[in-house]
C-alpha cells in the first residue's frame, strides 16, 4: 500500500470504491425507484420506513431511494461525491442501528454487519473524495487527488 502510495497509483483508490459502492447503491435503489414509479406512496417501503419510527414514512422512503440510486449514480461518476458519500454513510449507519442491530451482527442473519461496512466505505470517500477520474474534478478542478495519496504537486490547488 506505502508504494502504491508513493508511486502514485494510489489516487486510483478512491475510484475504484466510488465505482464499487456506487454500483451497489444503484442496484439497492433501482428497486425501490421501480416500486416508487408504480406507485409514488410506495406503500410497502412506506410502512416499513413508518414502522422504525420515521414519520411521515413515505418522504422518508423517498429521501432513502433518492440518496440510494440518485447518490450511486453520483458516486459512479465523481459527481458531488463528497456529499454523496456522507448521505449514504449516513443512511447507513441509520439504517444498521435501527434496521440490522436489532437482528445481530452478522450479514447471513440480515445483521448489521453489511451495514457497517457500507458506512465505513460512505465515510472514507466522503473524507478523502473523488480520487482519480471524477467529474468534480473536471468541473471544479483539484478533485483527481485524493488527501490519503500524499502532498499534492508542486502549484495545484488543496482539496477536492
């Protein structure tokens, strides 16, 4: 890892788990998206997300599907990544506590384990950003580094 670091092949980590997370939060909100566009009360999410004491339950289950395949989508790309990435930590860790916990730890038994490591996943990328190949980068300039790579260059801006 220290000569990925080093040599600069590093600034491709955050790609590749943005890529990876992304992914995954698509598939985990297409289905929810599909439900909403039959019906936009999305009664049996609703009833769900009302259940574990979110209310009114169907704007939360559309703020759930939304940062689930809206911030997947944006992960996949490098596009607001930061702000994708907290959301979806964020939901995560909400979720895992109050969805998952109650059923253990581990994933087989639909624990809070898968949940953790979304999270932690949300985390890292909301902390170290884009990384390589995003469009905040192209947009906003500086976003194809990442702070966990090393010092940036010689004259190119701090952050991303």
């Amino acid at each position: 890892m220290l000569h990925a670091v080093r040599d600069g092949t590093g600034r491709w980590i955050p790609l590749v788990l943005r890529v990876l997370l992304g992914a995954l939060f698509i598939v985990h909100g297409s289905g929810k998206l599909a439900a909403a566009i039959q019906d936009p009360h999305i009664p049996g999410f609703t009833k769900s997300v009302d259940a574990i004491g979110f209310h009114p339950g169907v704007f939360w289950a559309w703020v759930v599907t939304l940062v689930e395949f809206a911030g997947g989508i944006c992960l996949c790309a490098g596009l607001f990544t930061r702000a994708a990435a907290a959301l979806i930590a964020v939901e995560m860790i909400v979720a895992g506590l109050t969805v998952n916990l109650p059923r253990g730890f581990y994933w087989t038994k639909g624990g809070a384990e898968v949940p953790l490591i979304f999270a932690v996943l949300g985390a890292i990328l909301a902390l170290a950003g884009p990384g390589a190949a995003s469009l905040d980068g192209l947009i906003w300039g500086g976003g194809s580094r990442s702070e966990i790579t090393g010092p940036p260059a010689s004259g190119s801006r701090q952050g991303s």
